[in-house]
C-alpha cells in the first residue's frame, strides 16, 4: 500500500516505546498535532491548523481502507488504531477484519470505521471551534483524494472505486460535501478547509472557493 503514496502505509505491530492509542488523542483534541500543524504554516490560527491536522488524518484513515477492500476485498479493522508519540504516523498491533461481501454492507463498515470511529470522536475533542460542516467536507475531500491515488495506481479498479468512492460520498454526514466532477474522480467540494489563509497558502484544486 506504501507504494501508492505515503498517506498509504501503515505500520504493523505491538507493544514497545514510541505509541499511544490515538483516541488519547481525541479526548486531547489533537492539540500536539494542531500546533505543530499551525508552526508549520506559520500562522496564528488554531483551527487552520485543526482543519489541515484533521485532514491529514482522514487521509491516513481513508487510504489504507479504501486500498485493502479495493485490492483484497478486506475491510480492516482500525478499532485499535495507534499514533506515534512524534507525528502522524499509524500503527495497527494486528491485521484484522472483515470479508467485504454486499456494496451497501461495505459503505456501512467503511463509513462507521472512519468517520464514527475516529473523525467525530477528534472533532468532539477540539478545543478550538471549527465548523462541523468544514470538518466533514475535509473528511469527504481526504476520500476522494484516496479514490484518486488508487485509479492512477491501478487503473483496473476505476470502475469499483468510483462506485465506492460515490456510494460513500452519498452516506451519512458526508452528503453534500461535494461532487465528483469527472470519470478520474474529480472532485468539487462545498466547504474550504482555510489552507488558503495560511502564509503562502493557495487554494485547493478542489476548493469551493477555486475561480472567486
């Protein structure tokens, strides 16, 4: 999976220095990772750095699930998921989860893993105010953004990523982020997630601020 791209890898193993269970870090509020987001870019903003820190980790979440259930019809179990004590990296103790079998059973699994399991849990720890709605449009820009980098790695499973990839974007708390705009999953979403105000900073090619 690392070959697709680094949001892709995900380390395997237990025990040892260095790890902690990650949903320390959403009763924390993700604060180590929110300020060191926010020093990065250099700017004063907690919630810039709440919304790209948050961003990043639905990346890390989305990528490896999509890729296992996409090439090896695996929903992985990210239950226990760990977060090196020095940045953003994941680690599972074990490889685990569940066969996929019907579409609208994946959607569920997949949906419950990332965004119930793990992105509502770190939103409700924030201690800065970002809107829900931003939050979510990152959640659905990061799924996306997976879907893409697969297609390019293995253009065979355009067709059920898409399918997938869109059958997400229309479940729960996702619908209304945004459009796919393109058979190579481009993607329009509703919400801009403020890297634009950053120093420097651009806006996203998928921004629903991009030609204003």
């Amino acid at each position: 999976m690392a070959k697709i791209g680094s949001f892709f890898a995900i380390d395997i193993g237990a025990g040892g220095a260095g790890w902690h269970d990650v949903n320390a870090d959403y009763a924390r509020g993700f604060t180590d990772l929110v300020e060191a987001v926010a020093a990065r870019y250099g700017t004063g903003e907690l919630r810039i750095g709440a919304s790209i820190a948050q961003l990043g980790h639905a990346a890390r979440l989305w990528s490896p699930l999509l890729a296992t259930v996409l090439g090896h019809g695996l929903v992985l179990d990210l239950r226990r998921l760990e977060r090196a004590d020095d940045g953003p990296r994941l680690r599972l103790p074990t490889v685990s989860g569940w066969h996929a079998e019907t579409e609208d059973q994946v959607t569920g699994l997949l949906y419950n893993m990332v965004v119930r399991g793990h992105l509502e849990p770190l939103a409700a720890g924030l201690r800065v105010k970002v809107a829900p709605g931003l939050l979510y449009g990152n959640a659905a820009s990061a799924l996306v953004e997976a879907g893409r980098a697969i297609v390019a790695a293995r253009p065979e499973l355009t067709a059920p990523a898409t399918r997938l990839v869109t059958a997400l974007l229309g479940h729960g708390a996702l619908t209304g982020k945004g459009v796919i705009t393109s058979p190579a999953l481009a993607f329009r979403r509703t919400t801009c997630c403020l890297y634009y105000r950053v120093p420097d900073g651009v806006k996203c090619d998928d921004c629903s601020l991009a030609g204003k």
